[in-house]
C-alpha cells in the first residue's frame, strides 16, 4: 500500500465553481490537491455536463486550467462523515474509503428549496434546476407544456434552457414582485452590466412567453400526471393547464457536511472569516454554503480560499475587493427573492410534507422542533434523510436543524463497514479521475 496515496494536503469537497477555483489556486502553487464530487462530472450545477465539449466560456476556461492545474479528481465520491479530525470517510460505488487531509476546503454547494402545496407530490410536477438538468441529459421535453414558477434567477435560466430543448413554455410565475425585480435590475446596471446583458439574451429568448411577478402557484392538479397548475396573484386566481411544474423557491445551502464537522452556522450559512476560514482549525468553505451569491461569487470564494490554504495570503488579499462586489450582489439577490409569508401557508393539513415517510404536514406541524417531529412522525427519516422537507421545516415552520448525523448523504451498510475494517484504500482500488488515476 502506498501510504501517501489517500493522503493530500488540501482535500476540496465539490467539484463545482468553487472547488474547481480553490482547487487550481492551490494546486498551481504547488500544494497536492484531491477534489472529491458524487457526480461524475466535473463543474458542479451549472457547468454540469459541460467537461465532454464545454460550451460556456467560463466552463471551458475552469475546466482546462483544472485540468493542467496537477490537481486530482475523485468523482463519483460522496463524502459521508468525518470520524475523526483530519480524515474524512467516502463513499465510491466500489466501496467505503478513508480520506485524510492537512487541510480541507468545503465548496458542497446547494440545492433547491421545494415547499409543499396541494398536488405537489403528483408525477410531472419537479423541481426547476432538476428538470433543467434532465432536459441536458436527454429526457425529452420536446413539445411539452411547461409552467415554470416560484422564485429567484434561476427560474428564468431553467425557462430559457427548457425553450431551447423544445418545451413549450406556457408561462413563468415569479412570486417577487415586479417593483423589488426591476430595483435588482436597476442594481445590476450600474455594478454588473454583464449580468444584466445575460439577463436581457434570456428575456429576448423568452418573447411571447407571458412572465409574471408577484406570482405563485397554490395547487396542482391532475389524475395520474399533473395536467394544471392554479396561480394567483394574491387577488386573482386562475388556472393554467400543463403537462410539467417546473417549480422551485431558490437555494438552500448544503451545510450537512461542515455541521458534521462543527463548523458554526450564521443564518444557515457557514460562518467564515476573510480568508474563507471556518470556525473549525484548517478548515474553510466556499460558494453557495456561505450564501447564496452565483457562480462568479463562488469563483472568488474558491480562489480565495484556495490561495489561503495554499499559505498564498498577499495573493488572496488581492481578491478582496471583487468578492465584495460579489457579496453586495448576493445581499441584492436575498432582498430582492426573499420569500413572501403567502408561499410559507401553502400546505393543506392533508398536504404530504415528508415524501420519503408520507409524513404530512398537519401531523408536522403539531411538533414545536425538528427533533420531536422526527421522532413522532419519521419526517425526515427517509431516504432522503431530511434534504428536502428538513428544508421546508425551517422555511415553513422556523425549525432549526439542531444536529447532523452520519452519514451525511444515504451510503450503503457495506461502505461503513469497509471503512470501519480499515482494509481498503483508495490507493487499492481503481477510482478513474480527470487528472489522474488513483
Ligand atoms: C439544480 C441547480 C441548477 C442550477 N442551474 C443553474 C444555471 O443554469 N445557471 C446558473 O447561473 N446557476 C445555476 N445554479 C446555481 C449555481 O449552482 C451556483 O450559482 C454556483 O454554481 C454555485 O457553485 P458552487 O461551487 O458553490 O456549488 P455547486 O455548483 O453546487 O457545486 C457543489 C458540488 O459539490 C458536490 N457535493 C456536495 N456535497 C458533496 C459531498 N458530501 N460529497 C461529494 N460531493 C459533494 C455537488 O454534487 C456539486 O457537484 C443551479 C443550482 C442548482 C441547485
């Protein structure tokens, strides 16, 4: 066995935006680097797909310089639990293995908050990013008619991509209301034209299709497959036929791992200093898990966090002014999609809230804390392990989430035995990487 094979001086979790900029700026001075992703592709939720023919510039630029960069890449390894300070336990779809690091870098990204409503659960109703990227995998939304509602940027971005693959898009449904958009868009003129002229493509992709503010859906409808959606604007309630919901309420941070490893949490994200380090020694966290900022923020996060790790101080301190712009536009983006109380109620008593255990949300709600709901009712106890409705227990009910367990994402018995047994390295068993087979 060779011994230093499992073992890396900086271990970035998150092959996204930000693990991919951390890792380059501590690989090229330098530093051995390992960046372990469950997918397997490299650039996280908005480049995924793109490491085969990159066709976003961003992408391309990323993804070639991490691949000259020297750093390893360890897909398809999900990072379950930390047993002990240093070592981290993953899970490959050949086995458990043990992971160790001087330092590590979380860049775990988010993922889309769904709130229950009436007929949330019925076939075709799915949420935006995730029917964007089956749509950039194949599954076939050529001819469909689609609603896309909820909130937040990525709602028209789904739109766009969804017209392109051939969807029929009936309308969007953004319940912010037009007055708080056009302020952001105001905002952006002057501090980021750029994303306003990605904004206004978008828009101009999207003519004839009817974009609403201060709307948000209530109820879906349907047999065995959604076929309507009921909107309302507060006032007015009218019903829009469809063959898919495309519905999301923007992003919740993936902080299951940096609570598992005591990092402290402010508002939900994790708390960090200027150098992105976290509360915990040698450990720092970049990207959405600190707030939900885009892609750009998280490229400077991750530079920055690379850099520091890497000891690289004078270089990150250089990076500080572009990470505030970075940090206005994402206040921007909080005040401007912050979620209005109306989409908080829209679980009937019979509304299921747990899918994994069919814990609905009138059984839920009668706890006063997560813990107790849990163990009365199994929500969050599925599948899942709470990544959806642990989410909408907080946005819903103000539920905190007052411990993590591991393992942090499903694993299978058989891996945390492997590693238990401490018999199986990474150096022993093939894991394909980008750069470099293991
Ligand atoms: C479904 C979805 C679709 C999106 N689509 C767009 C879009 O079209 N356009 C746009 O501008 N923005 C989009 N976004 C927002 C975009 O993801 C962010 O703006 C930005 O890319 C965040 O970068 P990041 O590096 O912080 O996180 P991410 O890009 O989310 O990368 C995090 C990576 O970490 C991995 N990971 C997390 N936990 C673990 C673990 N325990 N073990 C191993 N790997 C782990 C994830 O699989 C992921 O690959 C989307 C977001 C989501 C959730």
């Amino acid at each position: 066995m060779n011994s230093r094979a499992h073992e890396f001086e900086i271990v970035i979790v998150g092959a996204g935006p930000a693990g991919l900029a951390a890792a380059c700026a501590a690989a090229e001075n330098g530093k051995r680097v390992a960046v372990l992703d469950d997918t397997p592709w490299l650039g996280g939720q908005i480049w995924r797909g793109e490491q085969a023919q990159p066709a976003q510039p961003g992408a391309q630029k990323w993804i070639e310089r991490f691949r000259r960069s020297g750093a390893t890449l360890i897909d398809q390894t999900s990072v379950i639990a930390s047993p002990r300070p240093g070592v981290l336990t993953a899970e490959h779809p050949s086995g458990g293995r043990e992971i160790r690091f001087q330092k590590l870098i979380l860049a775990t990204g988010a993922r889309e908050l769904l709130l229950p409503f009436p007929g949330w659960m019925l076939p075709g109703v799915v949420a935006a990013g995730g029917l964007q990227v089956l749509a950039k995998h194949g599954w076939p939304v050529a001819g469909k008619k689609v609603v896309v509602a909820g909130t937040g940027p990525l709602l028209l971005a789904v739109a766009d991509g969804l017209k392109k693959y051939g969807a029929h898009v009936v309308s969007t449904a953004e319940q912010a209301p037009l007055a708080r958009v056009a302020g952001f868009g105001l905002k952006l003129l002057l501090a980021h034209p750029g994303k306003i002229l990605q904004g206004l493509g978008i828009k101009s992709r999207l003519l004839g299709v009817p974009q609403r503010f201060g709307v948000w859906p209530v109820r879906a409808e349907g047999d065995r497959q959604v076929r309507s959606v009921t909107l309302t604007d507060g006032q007015k309630t009218w019903t829009e036929d469809c063959d898919l919901l495309a519905c999301g309420f923007n992003l919740v941070p993936n902080v299951e791992l940096p609570l598992a490893l005591s990092c402290e949490l402010c508002d939900g994200f994790v708390r960090v200093d200027k150098w992105q380090a976290t509360s915990v020694e040698n450990i720092y966290c970049a990207g959405e898990p600190t707030g939900i900022g885009g892609v750009d923020c998280a490229l400077a996060e991750g530079r920055i966090a690379g850099l520091a790790a890497a000891g690289r101080k004078d270089e990150a301190r250089q990076l500080f002014a572009g990470r505030a712009r970075w940090h206005r536009f994402r206040a921007a983006m909080a005040e401007t999609f912050a979620l209005r109380p109306e989409v908080k109620t829209l679980a009937a008593d019979d509304t299921i809230f747990c899918r994994c255990e069919d814990a609905t949300f009138g059984r839920v709600k009668q706890f006063s804390n997560w813990r107790d709901a849990k163990l009365q009712t199994r929500c969050g106890m599925g599948a899942c392990q709470g990544r959806t409705c642990g989410a909408a227990a907080r946005v819903v009910l103000g539920f905190g989430m007052e411990s993590v367990r591991p393992p942090v994402l499903p694993a299978r018995i058989l891996s945390l035995l492997t590693i238990s047994s401490d018999s199986t390295t990474i150096a022993e068993t093939k894991i394909t990487g980008t750069n470099q087979t293991l």
